[in-house]
C-alpha cells in the first residue's frame, strides 16, 4: 500500500486525477471503477479540465461506478446516475453507453445484482476508485461485509445514512438500501486509488491502514490488495 499525505483536498484532488489520467493515456480502452460522494468531485473537476486542455480523451474508455441507492432512478437528483452525468460525463467525451451504474429501480434487484457481477467479472477494472465511510465502508460494504461478496443489495449503517443526510432536505428522505458492488468486485480491479480527506474520516483511515484485517473494517481488506494507493489530506491522516 503506497501512502501519499498531502495538504489540503485541492493537492489530493489534483494527485489523484493524475493518476486515473495516466492510466487512460496508458491505455485509452481502460474500465475505470468510479465512485460518488464528496471526496472525488475536486478530481473529477482536474480530469474535466485534463479533457478540455486536449490531454486525454475518454472517446474509448469504460466506466463502472460502485454502487447506487434503492429506489433512486436516474432522474433523481440525488441518484449516483445523476451525480455521474452531472460531475462528470456530461462534461467529457465518453460514450454514455459504456458508462455503467447498477440500477436502483430494477424491477428484480436480484437480477441486476447478478447482472452487474457478472459485468465486472468480464470487464476488470484497470483502476478503481474508492472514497471511504467514516465507518470503514467502500462501496457501500458495511462493517460486517463478507470479504468475498458480490453485487449485493445492502442496509445503509445508521452513521452513512447520518453522513449523507447533508446532501438531502431531511434525514427521512436519505434512502435506507443501497446496490453495491461486493468486495470481491472492488478487489478484482487491477490498481486501487482511495482518496479520504478530513478529520471525521481520520479514525476509518487508521483502522484502514494498521489495524486488523477484519470484516469490522471492509476497507482493512485493501492492505491484501498488491497495487494500491491512498491518498489523505492531513486532517486523515491525523491519526496515523
Ligand atoms: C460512493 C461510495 C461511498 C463513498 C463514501 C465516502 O460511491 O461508494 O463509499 O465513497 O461514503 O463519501 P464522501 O466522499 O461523500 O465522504
């Protein structure tokens, strides 16, 4: 595990987009494992900027993002379809029809669970990126997450469903389930970039990094992976 400390989220933002950036220009078909939440829109803004300037091109790359929640279609604009389109997508030159999300509103969510498993067995991703839960989660594998598991319709942790809370009008509205790929999934991808910053994540990032490896902390199975880089602003790092 390489471990890169900088100072503020804009420094973590601009590294962590060189990184997803090299490995499209290594390889232009790259499937790169995308996530939602705060921690990569500052690099999602850097690769934007990376496309406008003429430096990469996404033309003939493949996306798949982490997870989604239940109940939400595309539409909705607190969907991680729409936060996709909206971040990202909208504002490159992918093919949205490489582009792909698990489905929230799929009439047999059991269906596109297997779906999507079975997607990402036949498509590794080349790089995966992972924000991390203040209580060790990637994707949405909650502390207790078995290390082998597929795509899977998961509870969301009372403490998610409190930190995502700021991005709804009210608690209430956060959705309670969620689709995400298994840890099985994450792991399968060829190099994996987390990204924490801010000291409310400091505690996860420690147990992440030297505690035990143990399903209480899903992201503790990162230590196991062989290419790995994380990120951390020195507020998540504070603990170390
Ligand atoms: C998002 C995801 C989650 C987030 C995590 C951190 O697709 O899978 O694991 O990465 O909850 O969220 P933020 O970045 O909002 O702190």
């Amino acid at each position: 595990m390489q471990i890169i400390v900088v100072e503020n989220y804009e420094e973590m933002s601009l590294r962590g987009a060189e990184i997803l950036a090299a490995v499209v220009k290594e390889k232009p078909t790259a499937t790169l494992g995308l996530a939602t939440g705060t921690t990569p829109i500052g690099a999602y803004r850097e690769l934007i900027r990376k496309y406008e300037n003429g430096e990469i091109s996404f033309r003939d790359a493949r996306t798949v993002n982490l997870d989604e929640y239940v109940g939400l279609d595309g539409s909705d604009p607190h969907s991680y379809r729409y936060f996709m389109q909206d971040q990202l997508f909208s504002h490159i030159d992918i093919d949205l029809s490489r582009t792909n999300v698990p489905s929230g509103v799929a009439e047999d969510l059991a269906v596109e669970c297997t779906r999507y498993t079975k997607m990402l067995a036949e498509c590794p991703q080349d790089i995966q990126l992972l924000g991390l839960g203040s209580d060790g989660h990637i994707g949405f594998n909650e502390p207790g997450a078995p290390f082998g598991g597929h795509t899977h319709v998961t509870d969301l942790a009372a403490s998610t469903i409190r930190d995502n809370a700021r991005l709804f009008d009210r608690i209430e509205d956060v959705p309670t389930r969620a689709i995400t790929m298994g840890i099985a999934d994450v792991m399968q991808a060829k190099k994996i970039l987390l990204m924490a910053n801010g000291k409310n994540k400091a505690e996860a990032v420690r147990a992440m990094i030297k505690g035990d490896v143990t399903e209480a902390c899903p992201a503790s199975i990162l230590q196991r992976h062989p290419d790995v880089i994380v990120i951390l602003d020195r507020e998540a790092a504070g603990l170390l």
